[in-house]
C-alpha cells in the first residue's frame, strides 16, 4: 500500500470539518415521501441506478487525481488503526471528493503533503509540463500520426505516454471493468423501472457505455435530452471545467496554425459526474413556463442574424426539477460551491449535431436555504435596508432557471479557440442573458413588476464573494467581472457600508455585457478574450469591503452532501 504524509493538522482538520466551518445539503433520506410514494419497481430501479453512479464516482477520482484511490485505501486503513487526523481527513476528502480542492476562500486544500492539482489532473501523465506537451504534438504531427493525436485531443480520452509520444485511450477503453460494472446496473434498473422511455434511454447509455464510439453516446443523450415526463432521474454528466492543459494550446500559434492544418480541434477533457433523483412534478411544471418564451428570448439575442440559434421555433428542450438521492463524481463534489442545475449536452457533444436537444436539471435540495438567520444577517451587514424587501431566496431559482436556458441561447459553437477563456465567456454570458432578459419576460408576462425588483437585487446582493478566485475558478472570476462590469455601469453603489442597486440600470448593463460577450463568442479570438477577461477581472476595493463582512457573517470553508437513501440503495457496494 503507498504511503502519504496528511498536509492538515488535527487543529486545522477539526475546524474545517465543524458544522461552522462545512456546511450540510440534506438529500432525501429513506423515509422522504418523494421515495415512499415511488412504485415498487421504481425504488428497484433507483438502487441499481445509486450504484451505478458510485461506479462513476470512482472513475472520475482517478480523472481527477492521479493518487485518489491510493490516499482513499491509505485513510481507510489508518482509520482501522485509529488514527484521529485520518478519520477527519476523509470527511474532507469525501466532500469534495478528491485529495484536492479550493475552498470558499480560494485557498487550495491539499489534504496529503507533495500531492497538488495538477493542470492536467488525472487525464495527462504527472509529470508532463505544457511545454513538453506542446513539443510532443509538434513532434507527432510532424510525423504524420494525425489520427493518434486527434484521440490526444478529444474530450473523451486518458493521456498517456507511449515511448517519447502520447497516446489518447477513451474513457470505455481505459476503464472497461468499471464502464461494463455500470452499464449492467443500468440494464438491471430498465428491467424494473415502470417508465418505457426513461427504460429505452438507460439500455442506450449501457450501450455507450460497453463500445467506444461517441455515436452511442450520441444516440442515448439525444434519448437524454427529450426526457420530460419520467419518474426517475439518472444522467452521467460530462463537463470540462477542470482541464486546464489542453487549453494552454491556444496560447501557441503555432501550434494552434498546425493542428487547424489537420483539421483538429482540441476539447477539454470531460470529467464525470453520476445523478440520481426522483422528479419532483409540482416543481417540474412551474420550471416549463419560460419554455414557450424561449424562441422569443433567440430572437432577442446580440448578433443573432451571425451565426446559428441553438434555439430553433421547435425549442428541443426538457427541464425537469430533482429532489436529489445521489450527486456523484464531478457533479456532486463540494469544492467551496457545488452546482444547481445543468443544462446537459455541451456544445462540443455529438448528439446536438443529430438533431438532438438539451435538457435542463435543477437540484432541488442543493438550493434550499437552511439557515434563515443566517441569511438575514448577511442582508444586515451587507444590503441598504430599504431594499431587503426585494430580497428573494426563489428569485435566485428564478434567475438559476434564466440562467441555464441561456447556455441553449446564442452562437451554436463550442468556441474551443477561446482556450482557458471558455467557460469563464460562456458563463459570464448565461449569466449576463439571464439577467439581461428580466424586462422581456417582464413584459411578456412570465414575472410581475414586484419579481423583476427581486429578481435583479437578490441577483446583485448575491453577487459579491467572500473572497479573490484564481483565473482557474470560472464560475466565480465570472462574478467578478459581472461585479465590475455593473459597478462602471452605475447598477449599484455603496453608499454607507452597504449594496444600494440602482434597479433600473441593471438590465442596461447587463444588455451591454452580454454584447461583448456574444462578439467574442461569434469572432473566437483568443487574444481578445483575452483582454476582455483581464479588464473586467478586477477586484475592487468595494468587493474588498463586502467580502470582509461576509467573511465576518459566514465562516463557512466547504460543504458536504447527506446522502442517507443513497446509502441505504448502495448497500453491498462501496469504493
């Protein structure tokens, strides 16, 4: 067994894992009536789905980090000799499922000495550096090995070395065991399961999940996508936030001039996340609304007469709200934060270009508020009291579902060249777009006057961090720059120690952003996004000021899930 030396001490790990300092999201716990009401067949079904999403949790710890399942055996067996700091280790570990992360104050946590994140993960070898990585590409493209190196730089793939060269090995080929362990647990779940569509779609992904070939994963998240009316939930989610190597390669020209040569383009590595839920109807039904507004909001967007609409008349898309059993893998690791919905396919997935469509999935236990106390403290220290009346904690769901149908809206492209630039771009745009389509939708009727005020100013109270991200965290450098952005835009002042929002400036500035961001989209410079990234990320001094009061109010580091049903369906199986 490898040995590690823990990075934490006993102090450190007993603040970090107080209630104070980790916060809990409680997922359904075996007596919720979502599960008891379940038909038998169903609640079956649920356990083998449970399983197969722990499978993927163990995928994904080795895609994450190399040592991940060494360190995970290690705690394991100092926890048998009673040993307290390996006991405390693995509740961090377990939250933010891995060795490493970056907590709420951007502070990266390492939990064994001489083991960091590497730009590559668990998807590069250890030791490859960018520039011997770019070095082997020239070399392998100079040598005709084109087809090797489009397997290197498919978002699909394991990196390894191969004498002086790299060879790209897909997800099923590299993990076949545990691929082949999942998709049986699927087809167990399809054998009970009572809905016939949601049964057709788990044989697809077992299929997909046995051959290497991004067709059959085409077909079954095109199956995915068009789900609406199911009783369960179970997606394997794909995204590629983590991979911070293969973008570098925008940052060579190049490199970038010769692989275009070849017609290669290169897509972050995907990291993988299992979902397991029951679909909550009364909250699936308020979600559908903005549905029939969506070809409206296309029409409405910057530019849109540049490029194609990823939203047609037709508006292929399913939104279903989840009361959550399982978040495993990437989609459930707390790492200072942890996501409320998806919109699943990505852009650079196959299945949107056989006329599949996107489906949206909001955790509803994840967003719930559980501290209201706290809550209100926290308007106290930091929102003009005159405005605490517009404060909503379900006009950040209202925005959440804004947000996400805005990853369907705009240029219909995985805009790839904008490198380590993307998701911070695409994100700052579904925010920007949710936020800039208030008045619309306002007017259409979809929210009164009264939810307009909530929504912009829970938006922009919420908007503040505890603290300055990495260039590496993209949903919150987005803040940031969205911060900036409305304060050069006059949408809101500090005035007396606290956030005053100009409510009526909001929507204009967001309007304005959101072009900027559409142009860099529709143009893929990466040195323009580039700068548009550096002159907006800027922490002020009034960001400054906010984050100390919020440090003051909530102390929190990390969070965890409570996973009590799932615990219970996945018995007899366990990393």
């Amino acid at each position: 067994m490898k040995k590690f030396k823990f990075n934490l001490s006993e102090e450190e790990l007993k603040k970090r894992t107080s209630k104070t300092y980790l916060v809990t999201k409680k997922f359904l716990a075996p007596d919720a009536p979502e599960y008891l009401e379940l038909e038998e067949g169903d609640k079956k079904a649920l356990s083998h789905l449970v399983r197969a999403a722990n499978i993927i949790e163990k995928i994904n710890m080795q895609l994450d980090c190399h040592d991940n399942l060494d360190f995970l055996e290690f705690l394991k067996a100092e926890i048998k000799k009673g040993n307290k700091i390996a006991k405390l280790t693995k509740i961090l570990f377990d939250a933010q499922k891995g060795m490493n992360a970056t907590d709420t104050m951007s502070n990266k946590i390492n939990l064994a000495k001489g083991i960091k994140e590497l730009p590559g993960k668990g998807v590069y070898p250890k030791d490859l550096t960018k520039e011997e990585f770019h070095k082997i590409l020239e070399e392998m493209i100079k040598d005709k090995k084109i087809d090797e190196v489009k397997k290197i730089l498919t978002q699909r793939s394991v990196v390894e070395r191969s004498g002086n060269h790299l060879v790209g090995i897909d997800y099923v080929d590299k993990f076949s065991k545990e691929c082949g362990e999942i998709a049986d647990e699927l087809e167990k779940a399809a054998e009970t399961s009572t809905n016939e569509d949601f049964n057709e779609y788990l044989i697809l992904q077992a299929k997909a999940l046995r051959t290497a070939d991004p067709t059959f994963d085409a077909f079954a998240d095109k199956k995915w996508a068009s789900l609406q009316d199911t009783p369960l939930e179970f997606t394997i989610t794909r995204e590629n936030y983590e991979d911070e190597m293969t973008g570098t390669i925008m940052e060579n020209p190049k490199l970038q001039k010769l692989l275009e040569k070849h017609g290669i383009t290169p897509v972050a590595k995907d990291f993988l996340g299992g979902r397991v839920g029951i679909v909550n109807k009364k909250g699936t039904e308020a979600l559908t609304a903005i549905k029939k507004y969506l070809p409206k909001l296309a029409e409405n967007m910057p530019f849109n007469n540049e490029y194609e609409q990823n939203i047609t008349q037709d508006a292929k898309q399913t939104m279903v709200d989840v009361d959550m059993v399982q978040a495993a893998g990437d989609v459930g690791a707390y790492r200072g934060g942890i996501t409320l919905a998806e919109n699943l396919p990505n852009d650079d997935k196959p299945s949107l270009l056989i006329g599949g469509g996107r489906r949206n999935v909001y955790h509803r236990q994840i967003r719930f508020i559980s501290d209201k106390k706290k809550l209100q403290k926290r308007l106290d220290a930091i929102l003009d009291k005159d405005q605490h009346k517009y404060y909503l904690d379900e006009a950040d769901h209202w925005f959440t579902i804004g947000h996400e149908n805005a990853h369907s809206l705009g240029p219909k492209k995985a805009c790839e060249k904008l490198g380590k630039y993307r998701n911070i771009i695409e994100e700052n745009k579904a925010d920007m777009a949710s936020l800039a389509f208030v008045d619309l939708l306002t007017e259409l009727g979809m929210y009164s006057q009264e939810q307009r005020k909530q929504i912009i100013v829970t938006f922009v109270a919420d908007n503040f961090l505890k603290s300055k991200p990495s260039l590496s965290q993209a949903h919150r450098v987005r803040t940031v720059m969205q911060n900036n952005y409305l304060a050069k835009k006059g949408a809101y002042k500090i005035i007396d120690g606290k956030i005053h929002v100009n409510i009526d400036k909001v929507v204009p500035a967001a309007k304005a952003m959101l072009d900027e961001i559409i142009r860099i989209q529709i143009e893929e410079d990466f040195n323009k996004a580039d700068k548009y990234v550096k002159e907006n990320f800027v922490w002020s001094d009034n960001m400054e000021f906010i984050a100390k009061k919020l440090q003051k109010v909530n102390k929190s580091l990390n969070g965890r899930l409570a996973t009590k049903l799932a615990d219970k369906l996945a018995k007899g199986y366990s990393l």
